[in-house]
C-alpha cells in the first residue's frame, strides 16, 4: 500500500536585487509559520566550506553584461540546486518552506520536491524593467534609508552599470518566465510601488493556499 504523503507548501520567490524579495519572503514567513531560507546565507555556508563562485560583484563586471550575466547563472544554478535540495531535506520536519535569492525560471527545476514529497509550490519572481532613469532614482533611495548598503560604497556611474545590467537580466527572467509559465511581477506594473506589488504577491499567496 503506497505511503500517504502529508500535504507539504514550498514557496520560492526569485528575481534580481533591491526589488523587494527579502521583505516579502519575511512576510510569508511569519504569517504562515513557514521555515524561510535566503540563498545568501546559503551562499555563505558554502563558501565557508570551501566552494568559490565567480567574482563578479565589482564595476568591472559590471561594464561587461555577458560577463555578469554567465557569471550570475553560474553562481545562481550552483546556489539553486543547493537550495531545493535543502528544502527536500527540510520539507520532511516542516509544513511549508520560503526560499528567496536569485532563482531563474529557467534553472529552476523542483520535480526533486514533486517526487519525494506532496507538496503545493507557488513559485514567483520579482523583476525590474523600468528604464535607467527610474531605476536610478529607486535604487539611490533605498541606499539612502540603508546605511547597510553594499551599493553605497560605488559611485553614481558605478551604480549606473549596476541598474543597467539588472534591467538587463529582469528582462531576461521576465521573458522566460512568459515562455515557462511561471508568475512574475514587474515593479513597473505597480507605479514602482513595491508595497503595492507585495500587498498583490501576498494576495496571490493566500489565494494559492486556501
């Protein structure tokens, strides 16, 4: 007689930096009681271990879209296969779980999570595609509020590449996600709102588990 497998939730949220992930992974949390993974802390662990990714965090890069962009899937797929296999392994103690970091819709393969466990996966990805300007503006805010923040440290054409090349890759990930039918959530559609874009994703969460 097969094995009654307890209904499990695994919600992954992906997308490019500063567009809200952290916030709202916290908020899904919190309100369902679920374990939260964050890719960065994942990616330290790793390093402490002995693994090495790319250098690309740096205005040379930055300069270079196709550096920064195979250098990011490389670091991202090493990190995502590293994180649904730690959801398997934790989706066996817990009832739901919350990855956040820098999934892709197209590395993003959870039929490890559909065979060993039967679970419910929302899965959704946070993009920005506004242009540089916007962009700008945005991001010079958010370093303002947090004084904790890496980008503080570059200056204005530094972070200038930095949006570019983020704009570069949200288009990416939302054109990808169209074609894998996978849910996005471009800042643009909300008037650069991100509390409004979160008010819409946890919303979308609490229809998708009731």
């Amino acid at each position: 007689m097969k094995e009654h497998k307890v209904l499990k939730n695994a919600i992954f949220i992906g997308g490019v930096p500063r567009v809200g992930k952290t916030t709202i992974t916290e908020l899904i949390g919190k309100k369902y009681g679920f374990s939260v993974l964050h890719m960065d802390a994942m990616k330290e662990a790793l390093k402490a271990t002995g693994v090495r990714f790319p250098n690309f965090g740096h205005k040379i890069s930055w300069k270079n879209f196709d550096v920064f962009f195979v250098s990011t899937r490389y670091r991202d797929e090493v990190l995502t296969t590293a994180a649904i296999g730690y959801s398997n392994r934790m989706l066996n103690d817990v009832d739901g779980i919350v990855v956040e970091g820098g999934l892709w819709p197209d590395l993003t393969n959870l039929d490890e999570l559909k065979g060993n466990h039967d679970v419910r996966i929302f899965e959704a990805y946070i993009v920005d595609t506004s242009d540089i300007d916007e962009a700008l503006i945005r991001l010079k805010a958010i370093n303002e509020a947090d004084e904790s923040s890496w980008l503080r440290k570059y200056d204005d054409e530094t972070i200038c590449k930095y949006c570019e090349v983020n704009i570069e890759r949200s288009k990416y990930i939302a054109e990808t996600a169209k074609q894998t039918n996978k849910r996005y959530y471009d800042i643009v559609s909300y008037g650069y709102d991100i509390k409004k874009m979160q008010e819409q994703i946890m919303s979308d969460i609490d229809d998708f588990l009731h």
